[in-house]
C-alpha cells in the first residue's frame, strides 16, 4: 500500500499533510510513503527529515500519484492533480466541498473514494481526527497576536513611575474554538476581555477563562439553544436589543476579533460599517470569517485596510500562519482518520462505510458524489 503526500499548490498554502513523526506512524501501519520534494518546505520540514523517518521522495507530483493508493493533502486537489491521481485512489484532505464542485466532480470521475476532512462528524470518538477544531484553535491563538503586534499599545496594565498605562479591551465575538483560544490568550497578554455569542452555554465557558459575557440576558436568551446544542434563531425585537448592546460595548473597545462562518454560506455580518466608526482611532479588528466575505463589510479577504481610523486584518489561511504547529496538528489528525481505513494487522484497506465517521466524512465513491452537501 503506497500513500502520497504531494507538495500544496494553492496559493499562498503553507501547510503540509505529514510530517516526520506521522510518517512514522504510516510506516507502522505497513504504508509506503513517499513525499513530494519540498513540500515541507514552507512549514520549516527538511526533506532528509522525511527520509529519517522513512519516506522516499518524489520530484514532482506526477511522479508520485500516479500508483499512489492513498492520497494525502491539506487543500483538495485542482482538477489538473486530479487527473493524475490513480482511478480509485483515497483522497483525504480539506475539500471545501461546498465552493469546490468542480474539482470534487473530478474527483468522482476518477473513480476515487475522497474524504472531506471538514465534514468528519463533531462526535468525541471523531476528536483525535477533527481538523476543524485543530485548526480553529491556531486560529484563535494567532488572531491575538496579530492584534497585539498591530496595536499601537501595550496589551496589559503597566504601573511605571511615569505613570499607568491601562490595559487594553478585547472583545471577542463567537465563542467557538477559536473564540475560546482568543479568551485564553488575550488573557494571558493581560487585556480586559470581554465576548459574545448567541448560544447561552457559552456564557459560563467564557467566564471559566476570566472573561465577561455580553448579552441581553432575557428569558429568549436562555432558551435561545436547542437540545442539541445549537442556536434557535431570536426574534427581531431580542435582535435589536442585542445590536444595541453590542454596538455600544465595540466603542470602548480597543480590539474586536470576530470567528463567525457558517458552512457553505458567506459570513454573516456582526460589525457593521457605523460600528467601525464609533471605534476609537488605532482600534484592531482581526476577521477570521475573510475567506468567506468577512464578519464586517470592510474587511478584504488577505488583505490589511485601515478604514475609518480602524485596522481591518482579513488573512487569508489564519492556521497557515502557523505552518509548522498547524501541519504537525492536522498531520496527526490525518493519520488517525487513516488508521480507520486500514487494517493495522495486513495493512491493506479496510473501509467500513457503515462507521458513523468514515460515512460522514465521504464525499466520492465508485464514480460519483455521494454526500448531499458536495452535490451540485
């Protein structure tokens, strides 16, 4: 059994679908690894890294995937990859099978078996392989400390003979993963931070990480979540209050991160164009929702703009900014999905798609789309 890690060619991806130490675990597994040339390259991985560890290399991707039975990226393949992927290859990688139909129609064509990484069910046997989570989390981290390098002040309290210097205020809205890590870290910086979310179960994990939850705290608000766990859309008139409430807590704010994205939909907007006028000049907005339209209307996808006195940050690939810790998470991610479809005894396949995880997470097989949500 022979698994193929090829070098990424989207632009601007940094990230990298192995690393050493889950080469070394494939190998356990009987796995053949080979390893495009340079594809750790952006996230600080060496190819003679790879060879310790038991890879071979391969020049070019070509070169590669051709007899390759298991495919492993971090984005999914373009339709040109696809082409020379081995008709009946597993692909496993993040498909963005919502935007991405036509590769994933390519895909199918080849008569692969694709996993769409992002789809893997948000169930607790499922945590060791949830890249979403992984990634979120470097998110989160790293939005802060882009906030923190753009603001023009020092994040904690300073008491200095000169004077005191107050600590900054940090709002964070969306109390997902990343939410939560951005909590944690401004924190740890020393800023006042305060966030918001529309799901009341959140209100005690934001004040667990010594933060304060902003919202009308009314009898809709508490019922505002369904048993499972997700939120109940709120009436117009506990809309209206909440925006009020939110729009005059973003002017004593010195930094808003928002982390709102709703799968194959753009992002909805939670700061809006008058809110980033009231904010105080010098004021960082950090937007994680760039790639799909931006939780503000000001924010350009990859780009840092300064609008109305206030820094907008919309980087693209958030994670991919963290290349190395970013790679080695989803790498280990990667190699626990993998060892559900193969038989750690022969190292031969083993998919059983009656397993809720590898059901879930399968977007391709003999030839056609099989997941609702990827289907044109």
């Amino acid at each position: 059994m022979k698994l193929a890690v090829p070098k990424e060619t989207a632009s601007g991806e940094t990230r990298v679908a192995a690393t050493p130490e889950s080469v070394k675990k494939f190998k356990s597994l009987s796995l053949d690894v080979t390893v495009e040339t340079g594809a750790g390259e952006a996230a600080h991985i060496r190819d003679a890294d790879y060879v310790a560890a038991g890879a071979s290399m391969a020049p070019n991707a070509g070169s590669l995937l051709g007899d390759a039975d298991i495919v492993l990226k971090v984005r999914g393949p373009n339709e040109a990859e696809s082409s020379q992927i081995k008709k009946g290859a597993i692909v496993a990688a993040l498909l963005a099978p919502y935007s991405e139909k036509a590769a994933i129609a390519a895909l199918a064509d080849r008569g692969g078996v694709a996993f769409a990484m992002e789809f893997l069910p948000r169930i607790s046997r499922a945590q060791a392989m949830d890249v979403l989570s992984s990634q979120a989390n470097l998110a989160g981290y790293k939005a802060v400390i882009d906030a923190a390098a753009e603001f023009g002040r020092a994040m904690p309290m300073m008491m200095t003979a000169a004077g005191t210097i107050a600590p900054a205020r940090v709002l964070v809205m969306g109390v997902g993963v990343a939410g939560l890590q951005a909590i944690a870290t401004a924190k740890r910086l020393g800023a006042i931070v305060s966030a918001t979310d529309v799901r009341p179960a959140t209100k005690e994990q934001v004040e667990s990480l010594g933060g304060t939850f902003v919202a009308v705290m009314d009898e809709e608000f508490k019922n505002a979540q369904t048993a499972g766990g997700y939120a109940k859309e709120m009436s117009p008139e506990y809309q209206a209050k909440q925006a009020a409430l939110i729009a005059d807590t973003i002017k004593k704010q010195d930094i808003v991160i928002t982390t709102a994205l709703i799968p194959g939909r753009k992002a909805p907007i939670l700061v809006s164009e008058e809110m980033v006028k009231s904010m105080k000049p010098g004021s960082v907005i950090v937007d994680l929702a760039g790639e799909q339209g931006g939780n503000t209307p000001l924010t350009k996808s990859g780009e840092v703009v300064t609008v109305h006195g206030v820094t907008i940050m919309g980087h693209a690939n958030m994670p991919g900014r963290l290349a190395a810790d970013a790679s080695a998470l989803y790498a280990r991610n990667l190699f626990n999905f993998v060892s559900l479809l193969v038989d750690k005894k022969t190292g031969q396949l083993a998919i059983d798609c009656n397993d809720e995880i590898i059901k879930g997470a399968l977007v391709t097989k003999d030839g056609s789309v099989v997941h609702p949500a990827a289907k044109s």
